[in-house]
C-alpha cells in the first residue's frame, strides 16, 4: 500500500471517530435539551452503555 492510502486510512479512521462522537453528543443534547438526566433516563443511558460495552466484548470474543 502506498503512503497515501496509508494517510487516507488513518484519516477516515479519526474522521469516524470525531462525527460518531459529534453525532451522540448532538443527539443526546436534543433529547435532554442540555439539561442534566435525572430519573429514568439517567438509568436508561446507563443501560445502554452497558449494552454497547456487552456487544464490544461480544465482538472480540467472536474474533
């Protein structure tokens, strides 16, 4: 591979990274109107952190 896929690779890597992060950030603002999560959605959000970090592991075990 050349050193500009090289570069084209690590840059769409980090691109992913910075809109999926920008994307959750913009989301959850929306939902919360940025106020703080109290009650059920604060366990609903910690609910689905646990499912995300479940299916990370799912992943890497299945490799």
């Amino acid at each position: 591979m050349n050193m500009g896929g090289l570069i084209n690779m690590v840059l769409r890597m980090f691109m992913r990274r910075a809109i999926n992060k920008g994307i959750s950030k913009g989301i959850g603002m929306a939902t919360s109107k940025g106020k703080k999560p109290a009650g059920p959605a604060l366990k609903g959000r910690e609910s689905a952190k646990r499912a995300r970090q479940a299916a990370r592991i799912t992943r890497r075990l299945g490799r």
